[in-house]
C-alpha cells in the first residue's frame, strides 16, 4: 500500500508571551492505510522557514526511502 504524505506548518503560543525565537514548527505525516503517522518535525523562526525545511526533510526522506 502506498502511503500519502502531508506537511503542516503551525504557530505555537505567540513568541512575546513565551520568548521564543522559534515559534513556528513544521511535521511531515504519512499516511498508510487508515492511520496516520507523525514522520518528523522541527521548529523554525518563520513560516517560510518552516515549509522550507520541512520540503528539505522530506526530499531527503523519500530518498533514503527510495535506497533502503
């Protein structure tokens, strides 16, 4: 079975109340079947930053996918 993947860029509690200089994280979930499963994430300062990183991961991680 194939599995279906998906990026989700979030914003956490806002950084002033917190202080956080990352407050925006990213996860790259998959999809096999009914479930989903949470692959990776990460925190970034800005959105852009987030969905970069998180295409960056998942470039990476379909092509070690792809090598086992």
């Amino acid at each position: 079975m194939a599995k279906i993947y998906k990026i989700e860029v979030m914003m956490d509690v806002p950084t002033d109340e917190l202080g956080r200089s990352k407050p925006f994280f990213w996860c790259l979930m998959s999809k096999t079947g009914n479930k989903w499963r949470n692959e990776a994430l990460n925190w970034e300062s800005t959105p852009e930053k987030a969905w970069e990183e998180a295409i960056r991961f998942y470039r990476k991680y379909k092509s070690d996918e792809v090598n086992k």
